[in-house]
C-alpha cells in the first residue's frame, strides 16, 4: 500500500523534528493536499512548535495560511528579490481556524477589510540600498558552472 498526500508530509514532518532541530525550514509543504488535510496539518505545525519551542520558517504563496501560522510574515518583491514588507501577526495563541480566522486582525491582515489584494494592502516599497536582500544560486544547486551563472544574473 502506498502512503499518499497528507500521511507523506506527516511523515516528512515527524522525520524533520526526530533531529529536535532549533529551526524547521518549509517550502510550500502543504501545496499538493486537498483542503481539509491541509488545515490537519497547519494544527500539526502549530503544535508541533509549541510542543518543541521550534522555529518554523515557512514558504507559502498562500495568505490565508502565512496569516494563520505566522508570528511575523515577510513579504518579498519579484525579482531581484527584496524584503518589500515585514508584518507582525498579533494574534492570540493558542489558534483555531474558526475562531482565529473571524478575528479582526486576521480579517485586516489578510486585507479583505478594504476589499483589495492583501499585496496591495500592505505594499510600501523601500527605496534605501541597506533594505535589499540579494539572492543568489550555488552552482552546485544550478548545475550550469559559473559563466552561465553570471550571464543569467545579468539578465535577471
């Protein structure tokens, strides 16, 4: 029998903290379940960093989500890449998603209070240099060497 969707993170994520690590690092860990497993498993993360007094970093595209988990979200421009805004989330602990997501916070912070996109609602973008944040590609992760590298940043 195979494990499938949501029983493959839960073990991915049982795995991650077997090592009690300081800092659990997630990228779109919840992007290939259905809805309902994916709410088990924000419940899942949120106890699981209380239960070990773990840091979650944790990558999402999703609003709903960032807000929900998060104690501070930062939001990122397109690239090159750069810190466009960093939004404390101070909402209560512990959290449910029913009564968490009928707060008014939640509601503000998501940005559905004014009625347009939350990127929209909180984007103040910064001008200074020391407010940048450069991002770049190892070659061993790109694989191309070090002149593909250069000529694809240029082009960046």
């Amino acid at each position: 029998m195979a494990v499938v969707g949501g029983m493959q993170q839960r073990v991915a994520i049982a795995r991650a903290i077997s090592y009690r690590p300081e800092i659990l690092l997630m990228d779109e860990p919840f992007a290939s379940v259905d809805a309902q497993t994916r709410i088990e498993l924000e419940d899942l993360i949120l106890r699981v960093r209380d239960s070990f007094g773990m840091t979650v970093l944790f990558v999402t595209h999703d609003i709903d989500e960032a807000v929900y988990l998060a104690d501070r979200v930062i939001i990122l421009t397109r690239p090159p890449t750069r810190v466009q805004e960093v939004l404390s989330v101070p909402l209560p602990r512990p959290r449910h998603q029913t009564t968490t997501k009928e707060l008014s916070d939640y509601v503000r912070l998501r940005g559905m209070s004014s009625g347009r996109s939350w990127a929209r609602t909180i984007a103040r973008p910064k001008t200074r240099r020391s407010d940048e944040v450069r991002t770049t590609r190892p070659r061993a992760l790109t694989g191309r060497g070090a002149a593909a590298d250069r000529s694809s940043s240029r082009r960046a």
